[in-house]
C-alpha cells in the first residue's frame, strides 16, 4: 500500500481496500463457479484418458513444472500453450485439459503448463517458470512432433496474466488471454496479496500493461460480458494499450458469460471464441 493510504481511504480507483477486495471476488461473485469448474475437471480426465501419452512432461526441477501435451494429428500444427489460473493460488493443469477440444477441432496442437502456487513460489519465480516451459516447448517440442508451427501462449484469469509477459519472447507469435488480470498494482493492495507479497519492483516489472514490448504482435483479448467490472476493464485498458504500440488486436467480450462460464467455450469447435483463437494462425 502507498504510503499516506490507510484501509478506510481509497485504495485503488477510488475504492476502499473493503471494495477493493469485492471487485475482485470472482468466487462471490459466481458462486456456481466451483461447480463449472469440477464440470471442466471431470471433461478434461476424460480427454488425458485418451491421450495419455504425453502427460507430466518435466520442464523445471520443481514438481509442478510439468507440461501436458494433446496433439491434433496433424503435421506442423500451430500450438496453443495455455496458462490456467486461479489468482497464482489455486488450481492445476490437470483441471483444464478439456480446454484443448475446440483447438484441436481446428488443427491446433495443446500444452497445458503446469507452474508452482504461491506462496511456495514468488511472481517473479512463477514469470520465471512460464519463460523455461515456453523455451522448453520450442526446444523439445519437436521431439514429440509439436510446436514447429505458429505458437500461440495463452491463458485465463491469472494465467493470462503470466501468459502476457512473455510476448517479448522470440518463441512467442501471438496472444490469446481469457478475463486477464494486466496491472497487478490493485492485487498488491488488496487481500489476495496475502499470500503474494509483492513488491513495489514487482508491480511495475510485473505488470504488462506496463511492459508492453516495442515488436507488435496480434492478440485477441477476450472476457465476459457479465464479469466483474474491474476484471472487464483490465482487457480493454490492455487493449487500448497494445493498439498504441501498433498490435493488431481483437478485444472480444461475450454476452452471458462470466468469469468461469468463459472457459467452455474453448471447448467448442463452432463458439465465437474458438474461432477468434483462428485468426492468429
């Protein structure tokens, strides 16, 4: 927290570190949201049923950098590399494999990275994790036939925030972010820095919308129309940001989704989402 702010003044945007904390409770916000998600968890062992043959590729030392691989079949295939999220807390890879049905309808190949949760791991680490998963695609990719074509990173919530610090990386050839989170000055100041710890370097190197790189590449920056206010503004505040610096980027809200309801339409080949992620290939 700045110095001279106190928990009953503005904290961020003019809200109270009460409201603040409200503005990001997408649990309070979707109380069904736990049980969207054990939707998803329950379609994605299915899918590694099918498709167990490249699961818990080690990319780090610790027990969470491992990467899930689903392959569409096809030769040189783009790839999706997906973040998930869960406010850098909660959740695992294993849970969102079923995100991968949509893409591969349309000849992409997956990754689902894996990373380690605070407070086991700092921000800094966790960025530091997604770097070496996204290098180590490219570099051991092709040994299992994947990641020779167009690599797309992607993410949701959390994950599309350390999604979109790698866009610098030469590795990287666009953008695909589900409800991002692009500034994490509000997160620092509020509760769920509990467990973070930010620091002030961290929000300001952290932060992509603050570290937007110079070579503009596309993106499509997507979020619920029935969100929480403040999770909207994060992507359009990002894409007005990336469209000063030249990025060709598509900024999609869906009407009737939210914050968790978002996710499955990943898992449709025909949605409106899954056809935005086309445009990048």
């Amino acid at each position: 927290m700045s110095s001279g702010q106190t928990s009953d003044g503005p904290v961020w945007r003019g809200m109270s570190r009460a409201e603040l904390d409200t503005a990001y409770d997408n649990s309070a916000a979707v109380p069904e949201g736990i049980k969207i998600l054990q939707g998803y968890v329950d379609r994605s062992a299915e899918l590694r049923r099918h498709q167990p043959d490249l699961l818990d590729l080690p990319y780090g030392p610790r027990p969470r950098n491992r990467i899930d691989l689903f392959r569409c079949g096809h030769r040189q295939a783009p790839l999706m590399a997906f973040v998930h999220g869960g406010y850098w807390q909660r959740n695992a890879k294993e849970m969102f494999s079923c995100l991968a049905e949509g893409p591969m309808a349309h000849g992409f190949d997956v990754a689902m990275i894996g990373y380690t949760l605070a407070p086991d791991a700092s921000l800094t680490e966790l960025n530091g994790e997604i770097r070496n998963a996204i290098r180590f695609l490219r570099e051991n990719g092709p040994l299992h036939e994947v990641a020779t074509g167009r690599l797309v990173i992607s993410g949701w919530s959390a994950g599309a925030h350390l999604a979109s610090l790698h866009m610098n990386m030469p590795e990287v050839d666009a953008l695909f972010c589900l409800s991002g989170l692009f500034d994490v000055e509000p997160i620092q100041r509020g509760r769920l820095n509990a467990l973070l710890n930010l620091t002030d370097e961290e929000v300001q190197t952290l932060s992509p919308i603050r570290n937007i790189p110079d070579q503009a590449k596309p993106a499509v920056l997507a979020y619920g129309a029935d969100e929480l206010p403040e999770l909207q503004r994060h992507s359009r505040a990002y894409a007005e940001a990336l469209k000063a610096k030249g990025y060709d980027v598509h900024l999609l809200p869906l009407d009737g989704e939210n914050h968790y309801s978002i996710l499955d339409q990943l898992t449709q080949a025909d949605s409106v989402l899954t056809r935005a992620l086309l445009r990048l290939v």
